[in-house]
C-alpha cells in the first residue's frame, strides 16, 4: 500500500510542478480541459511517477 502512495504523490507532484508554472503565466487553463486534455497529460505524468517510484524503491531510498 506504501508503494501506491508513492507512485499517487510522484504522480501528483509531477503533474503540479508541470503545470503550475504555465497555468501561472496563463499559457493554458486546466479548469476549461475536456477529459481527453486530462487523460493525454495525466497519462504520462503516471508513468513517470510509477518508474520514477520504483527507481527509488530498488536504490533503496
């Protein structure tokens, strides 16, 4: 169960530190996406959270 927290806060970090800065500066909007807009930007912000999890978990960390 600790490893899904991890991989949902990896997740969850990426995808904020992505994006804040250009909702920020107004390049884009996350309020008006479709779920398709979601789905396309959340998908690989998974992945990386999820390998980037288990990097750490087999160094150790």
């Amino acid at each position: 169960m600790a490893a899904v927290r991890a991989r949902v806060f990896n997740t969850a970090t990426v995808l904020v530190a992505a994006n804040a800065p250009m909702t920020l500066l107004k390049v884009t909007g996350p309020r008006t996406w479709s779920a398709a807009d979601w789905a396309s930007d959340i998908v690989p912000h998974l992945g990386y959270g999820i390998t980037a999890g288990a990097v750490l978990r087999a160094l150790g960390a």
